[in-house]
C-alpha cells in the first residue's frame, strides 16, 4: 500500500483544517520545505490540495503547487478547483503524476469523460462523503448523491483510482473509517486510495489489510501521531 502524506495549501501556505471546516485552520509552514521534508523521510508520492481553488472553482495555488511538483523527485498528485480542460492541461504540462477532479466529476460528466478521454489513468475522482453523501465545492455542499452509486457511475465512466474522504474524520485523529472502505471493496475493483482520520500506525495497518491500494496521512505525521518512516514500512508490510 502506498503512503501519500499531504499537504493542503491555503494562500500559499500549508496548512491542515478541522472536519473541512476554513474557519478552524492550522498553518504549518511552507507547502516546499514540508514536501521536502517528506521526501527526506521516504516518501514515494505527495498528494496535494488547493483548498482555495477547491472552494472557489479556480487554480488559486496553481504556481506554488507548481514549484513543488518541479522541486522534488517524486510524483504528487493534485486536486482542489480543477474543473475544466485548460487546468487539467495546466497541471499535466508542469508534471503532476495524477490530477484529481471532484466537484467537476459530480457537476460537469462532459468535462470528467474529456479528461479521462485526454488523459486516460491520470485522471483520479475524489469522492468526499459525509453520512454517506457525497459533498462538493471543498466540502460547503452536498450534492444528494450516494457514495457507493456515485463510485460506481465513475467507474463505468472508465476512472481507476478514487481518493475517498470521510468528512467527519478528516483532521479529528479519531480514526479512520476502514467499514466504509471495506464496504467499497467489497462492491467493486478499483484503486481505492483512502483519506481522513488516519491517526495511528494501526489505522494504517488496517487499512493496508483490507486492501487499500494507498493511503493519505495528514494532521497525524504534522502532530507527530505517525511517523512518517514507520508508516512508509508498514504500508509496504515491512512492519
């Protein structure tokens, strides 16, 4: 299983929020020195998210996610405001491994069948649950629409690797939710990349054990509730 520490970067900043909340924000330094950081560590992947664009519908970060895709060695993965074509390109042209597309996937299936036409295994969906809904607009709205039905549809749409979010965890450190994991993989074949609550070398565990193909670590490796080099050797079933 793949580790993919985050980083979430707001004016230019990294920073982590409560439950999706803007209001309850916690900056960490700068979205470069925290990548680099990262890659001294181990890791193999970043994934990164511009908060502003995810909220606004634009690329507001577009230059410091940039400057970090140039910057290390590794591959990222980017999401956040990416809903149409140009950005997706944008995004290809400076080197971004995958391009996650979220609100656009539920909003804009034109655009979403574009890009997977365009781009083919590039293109990632983030489903954002909350109490089984899928959320959009950097989780302000839900859309009404099932996580599982939602997974589905995006998969028959050609999508191989979705990055799911349960809301009520993300940034708590009160645990991941592998029941809902488990429930989507045990419906469909996917590459399920699972994000929110990671807060212990155990969650980690558990996720790798039912199957996740990857895993996002954020405000626990920031606290110090993970370490990063251990998470990295038991995502690989080193430990």
């Amino acid at each position: 299983m793949q580790i993919l520490p985050a980083i979430d970067i707001f004016e230019q900043k990294a920073v982590r929020l409560f439950k999706g909340d803007y209001a309850q924000m916690t900056v960490y330094g700068t979205p470069l020195d925290i990548a680099s950081s990262f890659v001294e560590k181990g890791a193999s992947y970043i994934h990164l998210v511009d908060l502003e664009g995810a909220r606004a519908g634009d690329s507001s970060n577009f230059e410091t996610v940039a400057s970090v895709i140039s910057s290390v060695n590794i591959p990222c993965e980017i999401g956040g405001g990416i809903r149409n074509i140009n950005t997706v390109e944008k995004y290809a042209n400076v080197g971004a491994d995958r391009i996650i597309l979220g609100t656009s996937a539920v909003s804009d299936k034109a655009f979403l069948k574009e890009a997977i036409r365009e781009y083919g295994s590039k293109i990632a969906v983030g489903v954002d649950a909350r109490d089984g809904i899928v959320s959009i607009s950097g989780w302000t709205e839900q859309s009404g629409i099932p996580t599982l039905d939602f997974i589905g549809e995006m998969l028959s749409l050609g999508v191989k690797t979705i990055i799911c979010t349960d809301i009520s965890k993300d940034g708590a450190l009160s645990g991941t939710n592998t029941e809902l994991y488990k429930q989507i993989l045990s419906k469909y074949d996917l590459n399920l990349i699972a994000s929110g609550g990671v807060t212990t070398i155990d969650d980690v565990r558990e996720l790798r054990e039912c199957g996740a193909y990857g895993a996002i670590l954020g405000k626990a490796i920031y606290n110090g509730n993970i370490d990063l080099v251990e998470a990295i050797a038991v995502g690989e079933g080193n430990k």
